[in-house]
C-alpha cells in the first residue's frame, strides 16, 4: 500500500477512535444533571458536545498540547504507520466492545495500553517505551479517582455544613441550575484532555510518514480531533441518555454539583500539567467520594477481572428507592437524628446511582 494512502487510512482510524472515545464517555458528563432534572436530556447531551469541542480547541491553542506531547513520548522510537494503525484497531475494539456491554472502561486506558503495546512488540522488547513518561502517565491515571473521590467528599461534607439549616426546596432549585454549569465544566474538561490523545496519535502518524520533522500538533489537527470528539459526543450521548432518562436512580442536585465540580477540577488540572487521566473514573470517584461523606458504609469495595478488564465495582447497600432527601434534611439527620435515614423509605444511596448510570451492567458481568 502506498505510504500516502497508508497515513490516511491511519488518520481516518484516529478519528474513528476520537468518535467513539467521545460517544463512550458521554454519560459521564450528564448523568447527573438529567437524573436530577437540571437539563432536558437532548440539551444535555448537545451541551456536553458544544464544551468537549470548546475545551479541546481552547486548551490547545492558549495553552499548547501538552497532553499530546506526553503520550507522544511514551514511544521510545520513531515507529511505523503499521505500528500506529494496529494501537489504534485494537483501542477502538476495546473502546465498542465495552461501551455495547456498558461497563465503564477508559478510552484512555485502551489507548496507552495498545499503544505501549504495539511499541514494545515492534521493538521486540521493553526499549520500545520511554519508561519515565509512562510510568508517568500510569501513575496519573491510578491517582487521579482517588483524588477525585477525597475531594469530593471534602466539598460535600462542607456542604452539608453550610447549608444543614436552609430551607429544601430553594436549595435544591438552586444547586439543580448549579448542575448545568459544573456538567458544562465536565465536558469542558473532558475535551481538553482526551482529545488531545487523538492529536497525539495523529501528529506521530505525520512524523513517522516524514510529513512533520519534529512532534508539534498542526492546527488543523486541533480542528479534525475536537470535531471528532463533539460529533461523537452527540451521536453516541443520545442513545445512552435515552436509557438514563428512565432508569437512573435520581441524585440530590448538590451531590451532584459536587461530584462534577470536583471531577471537572481534577481533569482539568491534569491537563495543565500534561497529564492523561481516564474521565470515567475521576468523575466515578467523584461520585463516590460526595456519597461517602454521608456514609462510608455505603459503598462496598471491589475488584473485578474479566479476561483482561480490572474495574472497580460498587454496590449498593442502602436503600434501592428512587427518591431525594434534599441536602438540609440529609444534614439534620447525620448530625441529630443518626437512624432518621435507615427508617425513611425515601433515602438515596450514591452508590447505587454510579451503578445505573456509571456502573449499571457491571455487578453482573462480575458475579
């Protein structure tokens, strides 16, 4: 195959992947604010398509690919198109296989995986990867939900002492108006990293074809992956929202103002720095963390093995009821009324949320 048609094959892939990175990654963004009201579905989801395309462009132009460069250095050698094109086939496989069984696998994870796998079987060993930036990037995506999770609860538990003595109803409309901007945020966040990967991938496609001298993202490869990762956004958040918009299990609206402020700040820190983290999980870990504040006890830690999938499973222990306990009645009840919870047939449980919405096929596939 000639090497001009070979490198469009290789970026046709790459945009394949930013699609489906970007329809598998949807829920993570919206799932709150619709279980909770705050935004129609449909608006949810082209929202959530707007800020990953604003987050990918903004990020790269005022404060350069920085993402990018980091996984463009995990490759120790200048590789083959061959070795990009089978990293790609075999993260875009692993991104459709989970998403049509929905468990709650990373686009981020398949790609460095698949791609520090490609280079160390072209390199017949360990020397096809840079070690210093891969361990890198895997100790960013191991901190990353743990940060998110402690900090969530942090944000939550003040939260909960602020606001223990408001009234209900007008907390809660107002946090559930807060959800659109801290859901905005996510998407915004999102876009600004996990595009970047796509870039990457496509800039060393042009450095191995000879077509760039040294890594350094064009424009209009900025332009392609953000359009890529809006459009899939859109076209794959539809069909997930549909789901959700009947079956998810509805989230008090500051739990979720927490949750997503503090996922969309561990993401986008990250960015700053250069780091690639998995969006499913810091915003999973998030969630996590705002339902612990309340009580630990409620999620249950586990780890699961399917072939070569790791994942955390949650599993709900409190009750399975679909409605709300607004904040300043949760608040009263931990610190005057500690049994006020367990005898109300109307409490929520975090973690059963993060099952139906995150996690909701998972406990299945792992038992």
């Amino acid at each position: 195959m000639p090497e001009q048609l070979l490198l469009l094959v290789t970026i046709l892939i790459a945009v394949g992947f930013d699609f489906t990175n970007g329809f598998h990654d949807t829920a993570n963004a919206i799932a709150t604010s619709v279980s909770t009201r705050a935004v129609s579905p449909r608006m949810a989801v082209l929202i959530s398509a707007v800020l990953n395309l604003a987050g990918a462009v903004i990020t790269v132009v005022f404060f350069q690919a920085k993402v990018s460069n980091t996984i463009g250095k995990i490759v120790a050698f200048k590789v083959g198109l061959v070795v990009i094109i089978a990293a790609l086939i075999g993260a875009i496989a692993w991104n459709l296989i989970t998403w049509y069984l929905g468990l709650p696998s990373s686009s981020t994870h398949a790609l460095v995986g698949a791609l520090s796998g490609a280079a160390i079987a072209a390199a017949h060993g360990l020397a096809g990867v840079r070690g210093s930036e891969f361990w890198k990037t895997v100790l960013s995506l191991v901190i990353s939900p743990p940060a998110g999770f402690v900090l969530a609860a942090l944000v939550m538990s003040a939260l909960l002492l602020i606001f223990h003595r408001a009234r209900p109803a007008p907390l809660n409309r107002t946090f559930r108006r807060l959800q659109i901007l801290t859901a905005a945020l996510v998407s915004y966040s999102h876009g600004a990293n996990d595009a970047q990967k796509t870039m990457a991938v496509i800039t060393l496609a042009l450095v191995a074809s000879g077509h760039l001298q040294k890594f350094q993202v064009p424009v209009w490869v900025v332009l392609l992956s953000a359009s890529a990762i809006a459009f899939g956004t859109y076209a794959g958040g539809w069909r997930i929202i549909r789901t959700l918009g009947w079956r998810i299990y509805k989230l008090d609206p500051a739990t979720g103002v927490s949750a997503q402020l503090t996922g969309a700040a561990v993401i986008q820190f990250a960015t700053q720095f250069g780091l690639p983290v998995s969006t499913t999980h810091v915003v999973t870990g998030s969630v996590m963390g705002a339902g612990a504040s309340r009580r630990l006890s409620a999620l249950r830690w586990g780890v699961g093995v399917r072939g070569r999938y790791f994942a955390l499973a949650i599993r709900p222990s409190l009750s399975s009821s679909t409605q709300v306990e607004p904040i300043s009645r949760l608040a009263r009840a931990r610190d005057t009324r500690p049994s006020a919870i367990s005898r109300s047939s109307t409490s929520w449980t975090t973690s059963a949320c993060v099952q139906r919405t995150i996690l909701r096929p998972l406990n299945a596939s792992i038992k």
